[in-house]
C-alpha cells in the first residue's frame, strides 16, 4: 500500500470524508487524475461528493402496509441484518415498512430486506453485498418502519452492519446487538432494554425509565432521563449519564480508557463510590459527607453519602485512564 492510499484511509477514519468519496478517490488515483492529496482535500472533494450523490440517489420502495390489531401485548421484533434500521410512529392502526436504497458504484443493488407482519411479530431479514478496496460496503438499505402511535416494543434486533434508531415508542423487554453502526434510542419510557455494541456509539434517553444495561467495545455511551437502574461498561470511550428526575435505584458505570461522568437531581440520597487508577476525581455534591478518600501514586478513590429528601440512590462509578466527575442539578 503506498502513502497515497495510506492517507485516504486515514481520512476515513477520522471521518473527514466518506468511504464512498474514498473509494472514488483511490480510483481516480489509479487512473492518474488525482496526484496530490492536497489538492484532492482542497479541491477535489465537492467533485467526488457530486459523483458519490449521483451514484448513491436512494430509491424508494415500500415494502409493508398492514393492519396491526390494538394490543396491551408488546409487538415482537425479529430482526436480523445488514441495513440502517429506523422505527418511529406512524399512522393509528397500520404498520408501515418502507426501505430506500444506494446504487454502488459497481454490480447491482442486493435484494432489499425481507419483512412480514406475523400477528404480532414483525420479521425482518437483509444483508448487504460488499465491496472492495477499503472493506466496507458501498450499496445498502435504510428501512424506516413506521408503527402505531403508543405501539410497546419488544423482542430482538440483531444488526451486523447500520444504524439503529428508535423515536417516540415505548419499550419493554428490548436487546439490541450490533457490531458496526450508532444506536440512537429517545422513548416515553422503557422497561428492559439491552444493548450489546461492539463499534459505534450509543445514546439513552427515556422520561420513565427501568432497567438499561449498555455492554460496549468502542464508543461513547450516553444516558439520560429516568433510567432506574443502569449499568454500563465499555472499554474504549467515555460515559456520560444524566439521570435527572430519578430519585432513587442502582447505577454503575465503569469504562478502561475514557471519562466517567454522572449529573444527579437535587435534594438526592447517594451512596457514591468513585474509582480512577490514572485521572482525578471531581465531586460537586452539596452537603456530601466523606467516608474514604484515597490518593496515592497509582490510585484516587473516594466513598462517601449524602443525606437528600429524595430517594435512595448508590451509584458506583470507575475508570482506569480518565477522570470521574459527579455533579447536582441546581434546583
């Protein structure tokens, strides 16, 4: 691989252009009309983006309209594959499954995902055909399903390659298992919620929350809202948790290589235990009462309580390189 090659691939992976432009910017390479990673940066890149667009203009296609009987039982989700997944609300009464598609720079668009409503279990099944030269793939689907307002969610979403996103409905007993794409989850509330990641990051919001446990390799995790009991370990990226107006319940957040952060509502009750093997340790807790503070070379560890009208909180938080820092709303 020359040096060429070498800095495209970099600037994919800082994100500072697509794989698609990449791609393009490695085969016009090779046909010489590129020769000057400067000027493809500089000046080169409107182009290629105006020649990704033309091959990537999404086609549309409707997959699914069914009726979807009301129910207080959750709607059961199978879905496995290799596409962006969106589920959001939609029309009273009906599921609606519809997928647009990328064209790829070369061979034909893969068969779009296969789904059917099976009383209340929706099934959905894709993968996506791979290109070469940088390992990703170049033609793929982003199938949005649009449920009844209200629908309660549950079931499994197993998702190889793509985005997961979930918008306005409520969740009860939900895992989610992806190894390439961000998850995005804003509900009501939540009952159960799972999510396994091994790339990509991950984002928790829910006004009425229960149990969240979050099991990450690379990203950062994010959690906010009424989660009452939460767990979440990764070990590259940082944690952040904003469990404003929980009053009460367990959480734990441990990371390897990242910052650990946790804003509690006011007037709490916590037990807080806080470890950092490389990092400080910052506490901005009124009226906290200290039981172990540990500083030596190779460790910072603190214990300690506050007395709050509020609830019952313990919230045990820890890193290895990065800081932990803990903090209460103003009222």
């Amino acid at each position: 691989m020359g040096d060429f090659e070498r800095r495209v691939l970099r600037l994919v992976s800082e994100g500072k252009i697509t794989a698609e432009e990449g791609e393009e910017l490695l085969r016009s390479h090779e046909h010489g009309a590129l020769h000057d990673l400067r000027t493809v940066v500089e000046e080169s890149l409107s182009g290629v983006g105006r020649v990704v667009r033309e091959h990537t203009e999404p086609d549309t296609q409707e997959l699914l309209r069914a009726e979807l009987t009301p129910s207080d039982d959750p709607l059961e989700l199978r879905v496995a594959g290799d596409f962006a997944l969106t589920l959001q609300p939609g029309e009273e009464g009906i599921c609606r499954a519809v997928w647009s598609a990328g064209r790829p720079f070369f061979g034909e668009v893969p068969p779009p995902p296969q789904v059917r409503l099976e009383g209340r279990t929706l099934r959905v099944e894709g993968r996506a055909r791979y290109g070469f030269g940088i390992g990703l793939p170049f033609g793929g689907y982003v199938l949005d399903v649009y449920l009844p307002p209200d629908t309660l969610v549950g079931g499994t979403i197993a998702q190889r390659l793509g985005r997961v996103r979930i918008d306005d409905l409520p969740l009860g007993a939900l895992r989610l298992d992806t190894q390439n794409g961000r998850v995005q989850v804003d509900v009501p509330a939540l009952e159960d919620l799972q999510v396994l990641s091994r790339n990509g990051s991950i984002e928790v919001a829910a006004r009425e929350g229960g149990k969240v446990r979050v099991d990450a390799y690379n990203g950062r995790v994010a959690l906010r809202g009424g989660l009452r009991d939460v767990e979440a370990t990764t070990r590259n990226g940082r944690i952040e948790a904003d469990l404003s107006p929980v009053t009460g319940g367990r959480c734990r957040l441990e990371t390897l290589n990242g910052a650990v952060e946790l804003e509690l509502a006011p007037d709490i009750a916590c037990e807080l235990r806080a470890e950092t093997v490389h990092g400080p340790i910052s506490v901005d807790m009124p009226g906290l009462s200290i039981e172990e503070d540990v500083r030596d070379f190779s460790r910072r560890r603190l214990h300690g309580r506050t007395v709050g009208s509020e609830g019952d909180l313990v919230a045990d938080l820890g890193t290895t390189n990065g800081a932990v820092r803990v903090a209460q709303h103003s009222r």
